[in-house]
C-alpha cells in the first residue's frame, strides 16, 4: 500500500526556494546551487514553492509568436491511426490465438509488435484526453473507449481527469498522481528497486493514483468498462483466452522494460546530467520537464515533446514539431534526452537519479475533469 503523505518535519528539511520562470527570474547561480543542494541530498524530494514552469512560457511565447495559437486544434488523421492500430492488435490476437503463450513467436510477437502498438494505444488516449481528436467532447469520449480495446483492460475514462490534473497541478503534492509517493521512493532506492519500478512501471501508474484521491464513476466510466468487458469476453469466445492474454501481455510489457515506457522517466524525473545540457542562459529555470526528440516520436504521437505539451495542451502532436521550430529560442536552450533507452539504463544504473528526483510543490493546482473541477489554491 501507497501513500500520499509526507511528515512536517521531512519537509521542513526538503524546503527549496527555485526561481520563476520568467526572464526576469533570479540569477542562474542561486538557481543552480539550489538544485546541487537538493540533490546532495539523496532521500529528499526536490521541493519547490514557485508555480509551476509552463503557464509562463506559454504566456512569454505567445507575446513573441502570437500565431502558435494556430496551431491549436483537433488533429483528424488521430482517429484513422487508432482505428489502424486496434485492426493490426486484433488481427495479431487472432493469429496468436492457438499459440502457444511462453513460445518465442507469442513472446516476442507482444515484446515487438504488441508492446509497441498498446503505448501507441496508450498515448492516442493521452491526446484524446485533451480533445484533440474531434471537436465534440463526447466524440472523443467514444474513440478513446475504442483505443481502449487492445489494452484488454478499462483504463480511458479513468486516465482523463488524473492526467487534466496532473497539467493543472504538476507536481503539487496529494493532486499530481504522476508523482512517486514518499513510501515508493524509501523501498525502491536502490539498483533492485529501481530495476523492479521499471519493470513494473505501468502497475504503479495504473494504482497509485486511486491513492492518491479518488475520482468518482460517470457514465463515460461505466461505458467504458461495459464495453471493455464485451470486447474481451467476445474475443475470448471467438479466439480463446490466448487473444486476450497477448493484448494484456502486450499493455504489461508496453509499461515495462521497454524503449517506449521509458517516456514515463524520461518526462519529468530531474536528471543530474541529461543526454544533452546546453550552457544554460539567464532565463532558463531549472527543469522539471524533460523532451526528447529522437526517433522514437512517430510511434508515440510525439509525446518526447514534452515541455512543449506541457506548455501548450491544445496544440496536437502532429504540430508539436512546428511549435518547437517557431518558439526555438525557448526550447533549444533546455535540457533534453537524446535516447530513450539511455534513460532506462542511467535511471537503473546511476546512484544519483531515482524515484527522489521529482521536483514537488506543497500547495496550489486544482482537480480536473468532467465530474468536478475546483479550486485548491490559489
């Protein structure tokens, strides 16, 4: 069992004062020896009582380009690559279906193809969480009940508000589900521990959040988890219980030891020393998202542009590139991941990064979602 508590005296010991955003910002020496401190201290989270990094570079950015906000908008080809997407896993159910489960063509099937196509899945319900497919809020409700499919299990309409509030409160303590729990960080820092996390990253995504605060069922919820259950139960009629076991399979290992799990870290874990750190300029806060722009982004709907998501959510992610092309002068100067892979291996490997390295924030965000959203602090 998690939780989402952390004592008055951890911290008082874990209190750090980061500089704002904004160009007027305080010095890059105090920022950066505020972070050295922190992370001198390897059991402490990096806490900070600033607002969060993103609302004013989009502010900053669209004062010096005004026309990003162009780029806002429904991506329509979304829906025709989630469509070819649950076609190719239900196809690959089928033809595993009297497969053996522990052999190499069933195992390396899901490892490949499977765990590929179920993040590609996964991350097609993140853009669709942001409206991003169609311009009907309940239209985009329905394809991602149909991107849901060949992840075996209802998950759609449960990540929607957890991850609106995660944008909304990132890093505040008790609203930011993305964030590791106190208890996560004291067992599993260690090479086992973190080699474990990643191994089983997607369990942790899937239960801390409920947690951390409960969201109450809707009707999109209840949707969801008929027709998931139809889905399954139709599949395993039809083709038997090997189909479902390598969608399910293929959703596990898409969380696991993967290339493309390790978006998961590679997003907002406070890395000492990055892939590639530019000299950092007098209006570059210390970071707490990470991007990365390699290769691996035509199969996750660009998600490694993650700082400018985070800056811009209704910017869909076939325009993502074109934000960060516009805007260079603000992303080219911060710290991004080169390799995917790489984060996988330092974040196992390096005694300096781990489930500690998250910056958190004691106060302000809010809850989001369909259900309720109020505010926490102001």
């Amino acid at each position: 069992m998690v939780f989402s508590v952390i004592s008055t005296e951890t911290r008082a010991r874990l209190q750090i004062s980061t500089a704002a955003t904004s160009p007027e910002s305080a010095p890059p020496e105090s920022k950066s020896s505020q972070l050295q401190d922190a992370a001198s201290k390897d059991d402490d989270f990096f806490w900070t009582y600033t607002e969060e990094p993103h609302r004013t570079r989009r502010q900053a950015i669209i004062r010096a380009h005004p026309e990003v906000t162009k780029l806002c908008g429904p991506e329509p080809l979304t829906k025709y690559l989630v469509v070819l997407v649950v076609l190719l896993q239900i196809y690959c159910a089928y033809a595993l279906s009297s497969t053996p489960v522990l052999s190499w063509r069933f195992l390396m099937t899901a490892y490949i193809v499977g765990a590929t196509a179920n993040q590609n899945l996964f991350l097609s319900i993140h853009e669709i969480s942001h409206n991003l497919a169609f311009r009907s809020a309940s239209a985009n409700r329905a394809i991602a009940i149909l991107a849901n499919l060949p992840i075996g299990i209802p998950y759609s309409a449960s990540f929607r508000p957890y991850h609106l509030t995660h944008h909304k409160s990132l890093g505040v303590d008790g609203l930011d589900a993305d964030l590791p729990t106190p208890l996560e960080a004291i067992f599993l820092d260690s090479l086992l521990g973190k080699a474990f996390f990643c191994t089983f990253q997607i369990l942790f995504y899937a239960i801390r959040p409920m947690f951390v605060y409960q969201v109450p069922l809707t009707k999109v919820h209840f949707a969801n988890i008929f027709v998931q259950l139809a889905f399954d139960a139709c599949l395993v009629r039809a083709c038997g219980a090997n189909a479902l076991i390598y969608l399910i399979m293929s959703s596990f290992l898409a969380g696991s030891l993967h290339p493309c799990a390790a978006h998961f870290i590679a997003e907002h874990y406070v890395f000492d020393a990055p892939a590639t750190v530019p000299k950092q300029p007098s209006n570059v806060p210390i970071p707490e998202t990470y991007s990365y722009y390699g290769g691996l982004n035509l199969l996750t709907y660009n998600v490694g542009y993650h700082n400018e998501h985070h800056d811009f959510p209704a910017v869909p992610w076939s325009r993502l590139p074109s934000l960060h092309k516009i805007a260079k002068e603000f992303y080219e100067p911060l710290p991004y991941h080169k390799s995917w892979t790489l984060v996988l291996w330092k974040f196992i490997l390096d005694k300096q990064v781990g489930l500690w390295c998250r910056v958190k924030r004691a106060e302000g965000g809010r809850l989001v979602g369909s259900w309720k959203e109020s505010e926490v602090q102001n």
